[in-house]
C-alpha cells in the first residue's frame, strides 16, 4: 500500500516542489501520515490528503463528515465540512500556500531535503506532536523518498 501511494502522489509533490521549493519527500511523508497512506476516508472521498477543515476563507467545493475533536476538555463527534479537490495537486498546492504564506514557516525554506525542513516546520510550531518531524524524518528514510528531492527540473 505505501508503495502505491508514493506512486500516485508523487508526481504532483515533485511538481509542486518545483514551484514552491517545498520538499517532495516532506510533502509526500506528511501526507502519508495525516492520511494514513490514504486510507482515510476523508482522502479517498474528497483527495484531501491534510485534513485542511473549510473554514469561512474557502470558497471551493466542501466534504462534510462526522469527525472526534477534542473540545471543553473531551472528546466529542461533530459534523466538520473539509476542503475538496479534484486531483492530489490542488490539495498539495493548497497546503503549500498555507505553509508559504505563513511567515513562521519561512526559516523552513532554507531546507532543500524533507527531513531538514520537517524539523524546521515543527520548531516552528507546525504540529502539536512532539515527535511530529522525528515521525515523518521516518517514513522518508524507510521509504527511500529523499530521492524525490533530487529531480532535476
């Protein structure tokens, strides 16, 4: 199953790299760990491969589902509506204009290997993990997705 999955998304983390100077390996580790190598239901139904919630600045298409969050100190099923998208790139691009819009996350662009740049992502504060970059510093090396990074454009 991982090995699919790299295959599917891939293409569209190296293109968007290529624009945005995010990582392939990073984007591809991440999305693999939010998605649960895409067998979330949420990823299957709406190519969401964060869990990127449609708040008030989306105006696309919406995938309502019901989803545990953590509120008033328990845990709670609630209806959520998330992002959308037609193709694994806009929901790759849409996630790298978040982190490329974000200022804290610009000492990450000095990185140009996945697992530099999930280190600098999370002492940014990108996750409430903390072992958030050490985890995804794992699925890039176990699956050799370094190698991403070294496109030659």
């Amino acid at each position: 199953m991982p090995t699919d999955f790299i295959s599917a998304i891939s293409p569209a983390a190296q293109q968007s790299m290529d624009q945005t100077r995010i990582p392939a390996s990073f984007v591809v580790a991440e999305a693999a760990l939010e998605s649960g190598w895409g067998a979330s239901q949420l990823t299957q139904q709406a190519m969401n491969l964060f869990g990127v919630k449609a708040d008030s600045s989306w105006s696309g298409p919406v995938y309502a589902i019901h989803t545990r969050e953590y509120l008033n100190g328990q845990w709670v099923m609630v209806n959520a509506l998330f992002r959308k998208y037609s193709d694994w790139l806009g929901s790759i691009s849409d996630h790298a204009a978040f982190l490329m819009n974000n200022p804290r996350y610009a000492p990450a662009f000095a990185w140009v290997d996945g697992i530099s740049f999930a280190k600098a992502i999370a002492a940014a504060g990108y996750a409430t993990d903390p072992q958030y970059a050490q985890k995804l510093a794992s699925i890039i090396k176990s699956h050799n997705l370094l190698s991403l990074d070294m496109r030659q454009s």
